[in-house]
C-alpha cells in the first residue's frame, strides 16, 4: 500500500502554531545550551579547572538529551523542529559566550547566565504549553528540573555560606 503525501497524519493530535513556535524556541535555546557549554569546556582555565571541566560535559549532555526529546515530541505532535546554525543564532534567547580562553569563575558566571535563559524561555512558554498539552508540560518540567540542578552544581563553585 503507497501512503500519498496529500494524507492525514497518523497520529491524532497536532500541535497547534503557537505551540510548535514555543516548542522551536525551547528547542534552539537547548541547542545553544549544548554549544555554549562545549565552547566553555575547550577554552576555560583557572582554579578547579578538571571539575568544572568535568560539571560542563554533564551540562552538555543534559542539554543534548533535553533538545532531543523536545524535538521527538515536536514531530510526535506534527511539528517539524528546526535546528540549523542559522536558526539556532538568530532564535536564541541565550547571551553570547566570550571567545577564547576564560577564567574558571568568569565562565561559571557565563554559563549560569546561559542555563537561566533557556530555562527562562521554558518558564515564559509553559503556560501555554500546559493549556494545549500537559504531556508536554511534564517533560519541560523535568528539563527544568535538571537544567537548575546543573546552574547550583556550576554555581556552588562561586557562592560563600551564608551567615546564620
């Protein structure tokens, strides 16, 4: 049997264009996450240099992994997710990373900066997101979840306890 291009597709829910537009823009923001944290891990130096070394290759996997499932949940729900380099540098919401060598604490302070925009972008699209489809509500929470726990493990290195 020869399925026509013209046909339905199979599965029976599709995302709406705002949600799929949402989607994308979590989608180039986890992609940016992904070469942020890469671009870091080559070029930083400094004090604790083999942790955060280390902590940033989690960082990209947790990123990486995040930007597939967002993408595999785009096509479940019909959507056709975008992650070309044009797109991902014209879409995200994440600052640029410094070229070149940096110190260990200036790039902690980077990479924060940069998990807190694509989480960000997660927190401004959930809403809505939730409203037309709590499925794909529960996975940006998880990504959430694992993107905050990856800004304190970064972010601990700079923090001082607090007085009681």
């Amino acid at each position: 049997m020869t399925v026509s291009a013209t046909q339905a597709p199979i599965n029976t829910f599709q995302a709406s264009k705002e949600l799929a537009t949402n989607l994308q823009a979590v989608l180039v923001d986890l992609i940016a996450l992904d070469l942020v944290g890469k671009q870091a891990h080559w070029n930083i130096v400094g004090p604790n240099f083999r942790d955060l070394h280390l902590n940033l290759d989690e960082l990209v996997g947790v990123s990486r992994e995040a930007s597939d499932e967002i993408a595999e949940r785009m096509r479940a729900l019909s959507a056709s997710p975008d992650g070309r380099p044009s797109v991902v540098a014209a879409l995200t919401t994440l600052p640029e990373f410094p070229q070149g060598e940096i110190s260990t604490h200036d790039a902690i302070r980077e990479i924060v900066k940069s998990i807190e925009a694509a989480v960000g972008t997660m927190r401004k699209v959930h809403d809505q997101v939730d409203h037309e489809d709590p499925t794909t509500s529960d996975i940006l929470h998880k990504i959430i979840e694992g993107l905050e726990q990856q800004a304190w493990f970064i972010g601990a290195e700079l923090r001082e306890p607090t007085v009681r």
